[in-house]
C-alpha cells in the first residue's frame, strides 16, 4: 500500500527544477510593479501653469459663441472701423469692422430672410452682437435718409395679403422685397390665400417669420380665384402644389368614369386623397 503512494507522490528531479523555476518567475511578476514605482517617479504636472497657459491663449485668439446664442468675440487688433451702410454689407467688410464668422453669418441669415435695417436699433437687435460690438459700431452706422427704405404700415394696420401688390405687403414688418415677390408668385399660383397660415407654404417663411408678420397680415377670401373641379383640365390642376400628378390624373379619371362631382364629399371616393388634401383643395373647388 505504501509503495504505490510513495510512487505517486514522489517527484523526479527534472520536475523539481522546473517547480523551482515557475516559483522564481511567479515571483519577479509580483515583485516587478514594486521595483517599477521604486526605479521611475511619476513627474508630477503643475496645474497652474497650464491654467496661466491655457488664460493667456484665449485671451490672446478671443473666442466665438456657438450657435445657440451670442457670440463672445473680442474685437480683433487689425479690426478696421469705417461708415458702413449695414444694409446687404458684404460679408468681408463686416469681417474688417471686427465681427467673427459667427456674428456675420447670422446677420446674413437675417438678410436671406428678408430681414432689413431700418434704423441703428435694427442692428442691435441681431442677436449675436454683444452690447460691446454695437457701442463700438453705432457712430459708423450710415443708413440713408429718406425714402430708399419702404416706410412700414402704422401700427395697428393690416394689410391683406391677398389684393396687396408687392410695394404694400413690403410694409408690413417682417416682409423684405424678396420675400413680397415670393408670396405674389405663390399667390399667383394657387389662387390666392384663404388662410394667413399658408404664407408658412411660401418658401423661406418658418415658423419664426410667420409669428413675425402674422399680426400685420390679413385675408380676404373674395379674392380667392375658383376652379370648376368638373371641367378642370390637368393642367388646371397642376396649379395645387398639394396634389401630385397621380392624384391630379385620378381626378379626372374618376369624373370621366362616374359623371360630374356633386360636393367635395365625392372626392372622398378616391383612394389616393385623404381628408388633408381635400381640406387643402375645398376653398378653390366649385361644383357647378
């Protein structure tokens, strides 16, 4: 009995050795961390001059705002002031009056709106200029005197988007030329407004322009131009922007198969029109 034990537990001496080994490197492991942070010393970082660093360089470059607010920007040392009619400046011109990217894109984004200044105030207004910017700017403001610029409507007064030429929708606050000449061309198109909430349909005007000119707008349905849906021909159609070419096919179709609309309830037989569409088309559409 004690034989076979002895034989299994027994260990030859090359096994030795490597035990002997295997302990040795087991050991160097465990200790090399040890001798590592004894041989090299972390430098330690001085966090005060890199504060000292990091001041001086932002106070040296300036820095610009980002896009949800006003910019912070110094004015820049080779800024070079001058008269300057604010009024479609060109964007390197506000770039020598010491005004970042940032500031002049916003401003280009005011005037690509339809945006205009009327008075040195109207400049203060633009969101991204700094009280600093407009005090240093103000006395070099040279907005011409006069009549160049379209007297706006007094307040109170509405104008009616549906019979007014482009000269008086110019004076309601808020409308540009351009975006006058955009709102007769669609007005043109479809027939005239039945609602002051179409104007958001002309390109251009979102949700911030339409709550601009809203109130200095009015519609008079009368001048709204009507359609007999039941000799309407494709063309006639194609007026709509609310309807593609299969449903202005399907119209037709439909009466060439069924005989003529009675109300716009009978469009609702269609298919491919849904009551969006025919809420959109009602006010243009008549019957006899």
């Amino acid at each position: 009995m004690k034989a076979p034990v002895k034989n299994y537990l027994s260990v030859t001496k090359k096994e030795w050795n490597g035990m002997v080994v295997l302990i040795i490197l087991i050991a160097l492991i465990l200790a090399a961390p040890y001798a590592y942070q004894t041989i090299r010393k972390d430098n330690t970082i001085n966090f005060n001059e890199f504060d000292k660093a990091a001041a001086m360089l932002t106070k040296a470059a300036g820095t610009d705002g980002d896009d949800n607010g006003p910019a912070s920007y110094t004015k820049p040392l080779n800024a070079t002031l001058f008269a300057f009619n604010p009024n479609n400046l060109p964007e390197a011109d506000w770039g020598k009056l010491g005004l970042s990217p940032h500031q002049v894109k916003v401003i280009k984004n005011y005037e690509a709106k339809g945006g205009r200044f009327y008075s040195k105030e109207d400049v203060k207004k633009i969101y991204s200029l700094t009280d600093a910017d407009y005090q240093r700017l103000e006395p070099y403001i040279n907005l011409p005197a006069g009549n160049n610029y379209t007297k706006k409507a007094a307040p109170g007064e509405i104008i009616d988007i549906n019979s007014a030429d482009s000269a008086k929708l110019t004076m309601v606050r808020g409308i540009g030329p351009s975006f006058a000449r955009r709102i007769i061309r669609y007005r043109e198109r479809i027939g005239g407004f039945y609602s002051k909430e179409q104007l958001k349909e002309v390109f251009g005007i979102d949700e911030t322009k339409y709550a601009e000119i809203k109130n200095g707008v009015a519609v008079n349905g009368n001048h709204v131009t009507k359609l007999n849906v039941n000799t309407a021909t494709f063309d006639q159609l194609r007026r709509f922007p609310y309807l593609s070419f299969k449903q202005m096919n399907a119209i037709i179709e439909y009466h060439n198969q069924h005989g003529d609309y009675e109300s716009i309830a009978d469009m609702k037989n269609i298919a491919i029109l849904d009551d969006g569409i025919l809420r959109k088309i009602e006010p243009y559409l008549v019957f006899k």
